[in-house]
C-alpha cells in the first residue's frame, strides 16, 4: 500500500500534515527582528508543530520581537531577557514552566561583543571586552541549560549557533572567534553532563548571513562573496537552510546526535585553498 492521496467517498484528499515537532514545546532566545536566524528557525519549528515561547533583549528590540512572535498568537509567551543575569533567566524558566509544564527545545542565538573589538587587531582586545563577549556569547549557554534541563523531563534538544570564526581565523572576528570556541566546548561539556538525561546539545555552524548582528563586522559584504566563491556549491545559503537543519535537530530523527558541531555553510568549512 502506498502513502499520499487516499479517497473518501471517491473524493481524492491529502492526509492532514503530522508534524515532526507536533507536541513539543521550546523557547527561543535571539531574534532580533525578521532577518534573525533565531527567527528562521523559529518559523521552522512552529510548521513543524512545536509551541513556542520568545525572550527578548531590552526595550528597543520588544516592539519587533512581539510583533514577529504574535503571529503565533495572542497568548505566545514573549518575555524580556538579559543572559547576564541570572536572575533574569530563573525567571524566565519559571514563566516557561507555569505555561507549558514541560520544555523539549531551546535555542540559544545569543552572541555580543563592542563594535570597537571586532575591529583592528585581536590583539588589542581589552580584558573588560573579551568577559563581556563569552558572559554573552558562551556562558549564557551554560545557564539557560542549568534552567531549562529541570523542565525538560522527557529529554529535549539544545541547540547553540556558532560560526567557522570559532576554528580558524576570520579577519575583524576576533574576540567573537574566541568566544564561539568557547561556546562549542562548553557544548561538548553540556552534552556529556545531560545525556544521561536525554537532553541532547549541539550547534549549528552557520555561513554568513545578512543579519543585524553580522553587519557590525567590518568587511561583511566581501565575507558574502568570498563564500560564494569559494564554497563548493557556489553560493550562500538562505535562512531556510538554517529553519530546516533547527527542525532536524530538534527532532526524533537526529535522537542520536548529541555535542556535535553541524556545518551549514554550502560546504566552504571544508575547503583549503
């Protein structure tokens, strides 16, 4: 027997979508406004099914956060979030855990470091400048798990962006390189502390994508054609790609991945010269 189009009453119809995520609940921390890549993956896991509850940083990004995240509806969870407090954050889980009972997703799309030490020489990185990028960037992936994970009791995923800066060299990345170095260890640690617990932990290793955050890095439009360039398929990717690989990882389907970094860049990580 096949699957697709059955009949009813000889009337052909299409069997309702089950989605891979149907069922599931998760918060989303990042977006910023719609060219996020917290939001493309957040558009991607509510197709998919899952409830989803937004955090927000700051009054001047609440007004863009509550309009993307109403269209989920009128009783979405959008709260604020500073990930260097940690009250902040015990807050938050509590919210998440008087609205769903239970947590299976987080996404962590969290990254900060002065405009000043993403330029010049990674060398001339002030101590003050180079806590602040791994308070934001990296440590803040290990508090949001602390709170999430007494939430998540049947399992979940964990999900943390990173970038090709975190293993090689990138011009005027500088202390951020370091930072998601730090973020994909930390990663590695967190897998390892909640297997037992089936809570999975992994990072999506992005291309350059024109977000709000990547346009604070000099020479970003020369990033762009440098990959496509130089990637074999010759392109950039496009925000789905991202939404896809989130619901993937998100999923049944990828139960056996955990403390992996997962290259989403049209393949450029693996090229030499």
């Amino acid at each position: 027997m096949g699957f697709g189009i059955g009949f009813h009453r000889g009337i052909p119809y299409a069997p309702a979508h089950m989605g891979l995520l149907d069922g599931k609940t998760g918060i989303v921390f990042g977006v910023a406004n719609k060219r996020s890549i917290a939001w493309a993956i957040a558009q991607s896991w509510a197709k998919e099914g899952a409830r989803l509850a937004f955090t927000y940083q700051g009054e001047r990004l609440q007004k863009n956060v509550e309009e993307l995240a109403g269209a989920f509806g009128s009783d979405t969870l959008i709260t604020p979030c500073d990930v260097t407090r940690d009250e902040d954050i015990t807050r938050v889980f509590a919210e998440v855990g008087q609205k769903f009972g239970t947590l299976n997703l987080l996404l962590h799309s969290v990254a900060f470091a002065p405009k000043e030490a993403l330029e010049g020489d990674f060398l001339n990185t002030t101590r003050d400048a180079y806590l602040l990028a791994h308070n934001v960037s990296a440590y803040s992936l290990v508090a949001l798990a602390r709170e999430a994970a007494p939430l998540m009791t049947d399992g979940g995923s964990i999900i943390g962006m990173s970038y090709y800066g975190a293993e090689k060299v990138v011009a005027h990345y500088n202390v951020m390189g370091v930072a998601k170095a730090s973020l994909e260890a930390s990663t590695r640690y967190l897998a390892y502390d909640l297997g037992p617990r089936k809570i999975r932990v992994n990072c999506i290793s992005a291309g350059p994508v024109n977000t709000l955050a990547a346009r604070g890095i000099s020479g970003f439009s020369e990033m762009l054609k440098h990959y496509e360039a130089k990637s074999p398929l010759k392109r950039n990717l496009i925000p789905e790609e991202l939404g896809a690989t989130g619901v993937f990882l998100a999923s049944d389907g990828a139960a056996a991945i955990t403390g992996q970094v997962i290259y989403v860049d049209c393949g450029y990580q693996i090229m030499g010269m």
